[in-house]
C-alpha cells in the first residue's frame, strides 16, 4: 500500500564540530518519504523553488516515490541551517528562511486523494489539516509535530489531534504539551487529546509506543559509536515506521505491526545519522535494514527464567 | 551463593516537592544488602553509630542479612539530606554528616573471607581496595561508583578497575570518567581500563550493558507514572542484580545470566522509588518480581519479522 507524505522540502546547512556541508538536501518530506520508500510506493506533498538541484528530485524518483504533488514555484527553496554542539543531542538553529515555503498550500493531486496511509510530518497543524480535508477516509494517519506549533498553533494541532491515529513527538515536546514531567503520563493524556497511539522519541534513548488498553512498548536505541549528523533523524524514524505499516497491508493495524514499525523506524534512523543529509539512504540495502533489524533483537531481548 | 556487600549505612532526610521524611534507613549497603536478599544470602559489611535504631538492624535480619561485619561504634550514625526537584531527575544534596563513617575501616569477619560474589557498592575506592585485599579470590567481583571519587579519588579508583569484572555507574558519570560523549564509546573505554562488564545506569531511560568480544545488552526501565523517592535507586539495581547473579550459581557467568540480572536489578529498582526510603521492600514479594520481569519482556520484546 501506498504512503502519503507531506512536509518541507529544504536546502539545509549544518555545521557539527568536526564538519561543515552547506545546501544539502533535507526537509521533514525528504527525510520521510525516503525512509518510507524503502517498504512501500511513496506519494510526495512539497513544495521547492526553482533553484531546486534537478540532481535532488531524480534522487527521489530513483526511489519510486510520486512526485506529482511536488510543487515547482518561482522563488527560492526553504533554507534552514543549524549547529551541532559536542554533544550532538544539543543543536542550535543558526538560521531559517521559509522563503516559498512560506505561501506554501499543499495541493493534493487527484490521484493521491485515496492514498491508503498518510503521514504528516512535522510541518505547521494547519496544512496538516488542509491536506486530511483533501483525502478520503485513509486507513490510518500519522502526524509528527515539534515545539514550534504547541508554541504558536496550540488549538490547530488540538483539533489535528481529534483526527489521527497516531502522534510523534520527542520527550520533550510531550512534557512541553502536557506540563507533565513523567512521560508515561505525559504519553496516556496525550492519547485522551485524539490519538489511539503516541510514540514518543527519546534520542540516544529510544523510544515509548503507547496503544489502547495499555499496551505499551519501549523500544531501545541502535548503539551507534558515532553520530555524524542527526539531522532527519526523526523524520526518517516517522518514514520508516509509516512505510513499514503500509507494507504489512493487513485488515487492521495491529500493536504487533506497531512494534515492529518502531523497530523499522528506529533501524532507518539509526542508519541515517550515520553521515550527513540523506547521504546514507543512497546506499542502503534491504539487507543492511534487515541486519540491524535483527540486532535490535539480539542487543534487547533477554531469556524468560527457567529456575 | 552469598553476597558481600560493603557500603555505607545511613539515616537519610529525604524532600521531594510532596512530602518530606527525617531519619530514614538509607546508605548505599542498605540498599544493596536489601535488594541482593531477595536472591541471595548476604555477608554486610559497614558502620552505623550508637544512635542507629534497632528496627533497623531487626530488618535487615528479617531479610536473611548476617550482620557479623556491620560495626556499631561511639557516635552518630553516617546522616545525609536531599531534596528533589518537580523533576525528580534533578537532585540536590542539602547537608553530609560523615560522623563514624569518617573513620570507617572495613574490617572482614574470618567467616566473610571465602564469600563467592562480592559488591562494592558506593563507597570510596580505598575502602572498595581495602575490601578486596581481604577476600580469597571471589568468583565475581561487583563495584558501584560515583562521581565523587572520580574527581577526588581517581588514581585508587583505577587501581580498583583492575581488580573487578564488571563496574556499574550512571551515564553522567561514564561521560565524566571517560571525557566521551557516546555512553558506546564510554563503556568500552571503561571495559579497557579493567572490568570484563561495564553497566552504565541512565535513570529513566534503563540501562546499557557491555561485555566481551562486543556484547551489548540495553535493557529498557520500568514505565512508572509516579516515583515518590528515587533515593537508592541505582543502589537497589546493584544489589537486585548482585543477588540474582550469585543465585545462578553457575560455573561461569555468561552473558545470558548478566542479561536477566540487569532485568532482575531493573524491577527491583522500579518497585524500590514507588516508596520513600526502604519501604517498599518490606512488602515485596518473589511473586511481584516475578510478575514485574514478565512485564519487562512484554514491552520490550518484539516479533521475528515472518514476511
């Protein structure tokens, strides 16, 4: 099945102690839809300038991802541009200009209106709901959010919340929304504002998957020596975890099928930060994600007791 | 097998931002001793004064503890006094009172001499050496640290790292031993100053386990909504973990076995924070351990991908 996609398309400059890379491909949409792509045909929401590289959008459609809803507009693309400190979970945005990002009115094309699998990545609530106004009864919706819109479109992204499935976000952004400093809580009233399933990103940590009736999952981190760019991380952690789900294709969605999805997810962003932009995605093979898959399990899972 | 745990023995004033309680049995020995009991017999090894109350000593009889090595000598009982923050991650020290504990020399009943496991649970590194010096050849040696001895007591601490197979400290306090960033990078730079096993303790977010030849287990915490008292804590997870390793009772330890002792550690650190103090071990029982590690397997176990 297939997954929509929606979010920025940018131009990124990032800057880590060691390196510095200036226009590189990134953006909430890059990130997922790539991540995505590697179990399931991907349709692409965005908008670029027209100094977008032809070299990025080929990139894209080498990995079968449907760019009819990618938006072409006169001007420059979205530029962000951010630091790494030593310890690479502390960064510092240096600069943002929204440039055609900011008229941006994602427009769906008529052919993704029934796209089965919808994920909404981090961009403003307010084009998340414009874009759910467009669909037509997807099968399941995921949104990812950030600080910036609890901050300034608090009552959007409530009213979002009525309307998805499920919510990503960071340990931080969930205590930030829910003023609660323990994120089991913070996760179960997150759940009481909309969402069946939250999963809540904790960086080196792993992550929390909250489900109906209790079921909860905790799902550690892939143990990376070294983080050259965490960039996406978290967009490519929400792709892949939508693409697997839509791979599974099955009647309902289980919390068997959202386990392993943050596996996949996890797996994904785990390779990711591995070196800068998308750069890794470009040589990724099913078997390298099926490898690290296989490791979660062997680094995570402990005997039952026999004595 | 039975355990040797040295530590310190204290009566800890404890204030979280809902209650507040005096004269509390605490000290790393009490912690650990509590916490190896429910596995193991213990050998307990520390100093109280003449003003340390009776019930306590009662208690840690009722739990199997043999007290020949717990010395009661002139003065006041070793006191210390914290305070947590609304986020009970953040912790303060608001007075140390060494009193006896100032001259402590563990001195080892004969009958100690042979014990098979030993846990040096938190206390200076001289003391931890002084220790071992009177032992014949222990099976397993266990050491807790802290960043104390890190800034005042480095040179003995390495000398100890040479003499233990496995070293337990908390995230910040491996990043601070080993000036890494990556806990990774950290654990194996600390496994290369000694000890065969480095368990590195990251609060709410569980736990990371190094061994030989590369092996890696990373052991998610238990998800409690509420912590009323994190004090000992990392004490608890020590002496839980210690007690269930002796109790295996093996030839050698394998990795297996250390995987379901940091499991066993884990929830009886989860049940110890539910209460202030040392409370919550007085009603816990083998079946609430049992019950809370087939928990930990429920939420954090995933399936073999079939497709």
């Amino acid at each position: 099945m297939s997954v929509l996609v929606v979010g920025s398309v940018a131009l990124d400059t990032v800057k880590t102690p060691f390196e510095e890379h200036a226009d590189l491909l990134g953006g909430s949409a890059s990130y997922a839809a790539v991540g995505s792509s590697f179990f399931s045909p991907v349709n692409m929401v965005g908008v670029v300038g027209d100094d977008f590289p032809e070299a990025h959008v080929e990139f894209f459609k080498a990995r079968n991802i449907n760019l009819d809803g990618l938006q072409t507009v006169p001007g420059k693309t979205f530029r962000w541009s951010g630091e790494y400190m030593l310890d690479m979970n502390v960064r510092e945005t240096r600069s943002v200009a929204l440039n055609v990002f900011e008229h941006f009115n994602p427009a769906l094309p008529a052919s993704y209106a029934e796209t089965p699998f919808a994920l909404l990545a981090n961009i403003g609530p307010n084009l998340q709901n414009h874009v759910l106004d467009q669909m037509k009864r997807p099968k399941f919706i995921v949104a990812d959010t950030m600080d910036l819109w609890i901050n300034i479109a608090l009552d959007e992204l409530k009213r979002l919340l009525k309307r998805v499935d499920m919510l990503i976000l960071n340990d931080s952004e969930a205590r930030h929304l829910t003023k609660q400093t323990s994120l089991v809580k913070a996760g179960q009233q997150i759940q009481a504002m909309g969402p069946r399933f939250v999963a809540v990103k904790k960086g080196e940590h792993g992550c929390l998957l909250f489900g109906e009736n209790g079921d909860f999952f905790s799902c550690c981190a892939y143990p990376l020596e070294d983080v050259h760019d965490p960039t996406g991380a978290g967009d490519t952690f929400a792709g892949g975890f939508a693409g697997y789900l839509a791979a599974t294709n099955r009647g309902a969605v289980t919390f068997a099928d959202l386990r392993k999805a943050v596996v996949f997810g996890s797996v994904l962003a785990s390779y990711n930060v591995e070196q800068f932009s998308l750069e890794r995605m470009r040589t990724l093979t099913k078997a390298d994600i099926q490898e690290r898959y296989e490791g979660f399990k062997l680094f995570s899972h402990f005997e039952v007791i026999e004595d």
